[in-house]
C-alpha cells in the first residue's frame, strides 16, 4: 500500500488543484512500473466498467 502511495506522489495526482481524480482520469495517466501498477490499472479498469454498469442500470430503472 505505501508504495502505491508513492507512485500516486509520482504522478502527481495530488499535486492538481483538485485532489482526487476520476477513475477515468487517472486511467490516462502513464503508468511505469510493470508488477505493482499494471495490477492497479487492472483493477481501475475493472473500476470503470462496474461503475458504468452501474450508471447503465440506474437509467434503465
């Protein structure tokens, strides 16, 4: 978990003037480092698809 604290840092995602970023945003992001940040733009991946599953069921209800 620290070290994707560090990479966050990298990024520099705290750095905007809004603090956090959509999942979609930080999906644009370069990614570096193969082991730790592939399985976390995996895992962001699957992020967006659930969320946009979700907006998709929401409007159909």
């Amino acid at each position: 978990m620290e070290y994707i604290a560090v990479a966050l840092r990298t990024w520099r995602i705290c750095k905007t003037p809004r603090s956090l970023k959509t999942v979609e945003e930080i999906l644009q992001l370069p990614f570096y480092y193969p082991v730790a940040e592939e399985g976390l733009r995996t895992a962001l991946h699957d992020a967006q698809g659930k969320i946009e599953d979700a907006i998709i069921e929401l409007a159909a209800a």
